[in-house]
C-alpha cells in the first residue's frame, strides 16, 4: 500500500554490505523527516548482490529539467502527419466514439471524454480526456509529450549500466496493510517478493540492491538516498494494495510520478498541485515506458484484472529519484480471493519471475 513505507540504508560502493540490528530513529522525529543512525557489517552472500562500484552517469541522467507545463491542445491528425505515421482511425461509435493510432511500437487506443486509454490492450490513464472538434481528434499537449510519444514514437528504453535498486515497501514499525484473510502485513510480502526477485535479476546481468533485507523501518527519504548512493538506473518499489473495507476492489497496479502541469490518476485525500516539479520528473517519458513494461508482463504472467498504469503526485519515494522510477501494487490485500493468491509462496514466485522477465 502507498502510503507510509519506510527503508533501511544499505551501503552501495563498497559491495555487498548488509545492516545490522542497530537501527534507531532520532527521538522526537518520525516518518520522512525522521533521523536514523545505522551501523554496517559485510556478510558474504547477503543482498545487495553487486561486488563493483558504479559510475554516476548514465544516459537517463542526463536528461534536461523539465520545461515549462505545456497547455496547449493539439489534433492528433497534424501530430500523426507531422511524425509520418498513420492517422488515427475510428473503431467504434458506441458507447462513446473510440479512435486507435499505430506505429510500429504498437497501438494506442482513445476513448473520446475519457481519461482511460489502452497501449497494446493494457490500461493507461491519461492525464486529460481526449476531446472531438470538427470530426478531429484532439489531445492535451502534455499527453503528447508525456504518454503518447514515449510508447507510440521513442525507442525501448535502456537500462544503462544494469543497475537496479529493489525496495520492498514498509518494514518494522510500519506494516503497511495487512491481509483480510488473516491479518498477516503487506511488509512481509513485499520483503519476501523483493527476496525472490534478486536472485533472479543477477542471473540475468543485473547489479541488485535491495533497500532493506530483513523487517526494518527507514524513512523514505533514505530509500532515495539510497538509490542515489548505488547510482542506480532504474528503481522499482514494491507494494501490495488494499482498500478496506471495501472487499471488491482487485488488481494490478503501476504508479509513477505525475508531470508539471498534469492532475493526477490517484490523490487519496492529498494535495494535487499541478505546478509541482520534483526531479523524477526528469525521466517522465522513461517512467511511463518502465511502468508499462512491468505492468504489461505481470498481468500477462499472474492473470490479475488491469486497473491501468497511473499518474500520481503523492509517493514520496518516487519524488527525489534522478533515475527512472516506479511504484508496482502488486495486488489488493483486501480483497479476500486476491489476499489468498498473495499469501501463496507460488503467486508471489509469478510476480518476481514476471519482474526480472520485463527486464530480461
């Protein structure tokens, strides 16, 4: 669940280096602003797996600021001739009018007043509804910019230097939710997915880093800073849902920050400043190319109902990253079938596999 994960700090350039027990936080302080005091001791074989050092550039971290939001509207028939690719084309009339668009990364389908798309037949939630003027399709020049270029007109995205920083969320003190079926925490889950996961990301070439490797609490602020200690080129936290007490709700989610300028798929109650910038939205484009390679390849692999590759502006260990960077609910704890599933050693064994697959 997103809100109130917690990390422990791991030492990166040195090689593998696990914490020990003695982790405390300053008195009188807590969650992101909370101090930590952490000591360190090698242990041969323990995770973070990777024995080199790592330079700090990568492609992804030379990307510019961000620009100045982008308001305008744009019709997606100049945009396709512009970039020499076919023309959307009307599928349907009814319920509403619904338009696809192809290139050879694949195809793109728009809903006329609504923000739920599909890339390939997987849900994408956009930040503004395309709208129809003069039999034209019309879509917001951030959209453009931030969701239709990177998957219809960029190349695959590239992982640098194989770098990847694992954070399984929450920890100690801070469980996260907790399983309907019998109360066990999401804390424990994401530690054991994240667990099955490393292994089988070094096998295929990967330097792994897990932000922490036994039941520990750390603000979210040292997951960052983490990540940014590793150089690492991509950064995944792992999550599991619940809405409670709501048992209905199910399904795969994937969340990365949302663009300057854009509102958000998901709030939950917070503040949604569209002027907001934070420096993960540097790698905008490569956050919704992660997302939906991850989220494509779990759904295919677990079978879970697709609730869509979203925007959101509150997850604090997303904000800091200089590097691509998602956040993967991997299902809903609340809801009584899908909490068995989670609880299953074989399901979560699917989402690991399904993880190291997309970056294979």
């Amino acid at each position: 669940m997103l809100a109130g994960a917690a990390a422990l700090l791991t030492g990166c350039a040195s090689g593998p280096v696990i914490p020990n027990e003695t982790i405390s936080e300053t008195p009188g302080t807590g969650g992101e602003a909370a101090e930590l005091n952490w000591s360190t001791t090698n242990a041969a074989g323990a995770f973070p797996v990777s024995q080199s050092a790592h330079p700090a550039t990568t492609a992804a971290r030379r990307n510019p600021e961000p620009a100045a939001p982008i308001t305008t509207w744009t019709s997606l028939d100049n945009w396709a001739q512009q970039n020499k690719i076919g023309r959307p084309r009307l599928v349907s009339h009814t319920p509403v009018a619904t338009y696809s668009i192809s290139t050879a990364n694949g195809t793109l389908v728009l809903d006329i007043g609504s923000r739920e798309a599909a890339w390939n037949g997987v849900e994408l939630q956009l930040g503004f509804a395309p709208q129809l003027i003069d039999d034209q399709v019309f879509v917001h020049g951030l959209d453009l910019q931030k969701n239709l270029e990177p998957l219809l007109l960029d190349p695959p995205l590239k992982f640098g230097n194989r770098v990847v920083v694992i954070d399984p969320g929450h920890g100690g003190v801070n469980v996260g939710t907790h399983s309907v079926v019998d109360g066990r925490f999401e804390k424990e889950f994401t530690l054991d997915w994240a667990l099955r996961l490393a292994p089988l990301l070094t096998a295929n070439g990967w330097q792994v880093y897990l932000t922490r490797t036994n039941d520990v609490d750390i603000a979210l602020s040292n997951r960052v800073a983490f990540a940014e200690s590793c150089h690492a080129d991509l950064f995944i936290s792992l999550h599991f849902n619940s809405a409670a007490p709501d048992e209905r709700q199910a399904g795969l989610e994937t969340y990365c920050s949302t663009p300057a300028g854009m509102p958000s798929s998901l709030t939950r109650d917070y503040a949604d400043i569209w002027s907001q910038s934070y420096p993960n939205n540097s790698y905008d484009e490569q956050n919704v190319q992660l997302a939906m390679l991850l989220h494509t390849v779990i759904l295919h692999a677990t079978g879970e109902e697709d609730r869509g590759v979203r925007r959101a502006r509150f997850i604090g260990v997303l904000h800091g990253q200089r590097r691509p960077a998602v956040l993967v609910e991997g299902g809903y704890l609340s809801n009584r079938h899908e909490a068995k599933l989670i609880e299953s050693s074989e399901f979560r064994q699917k989402l690991a596999e399904a993880v190291a697959d997309a970056l294979r």
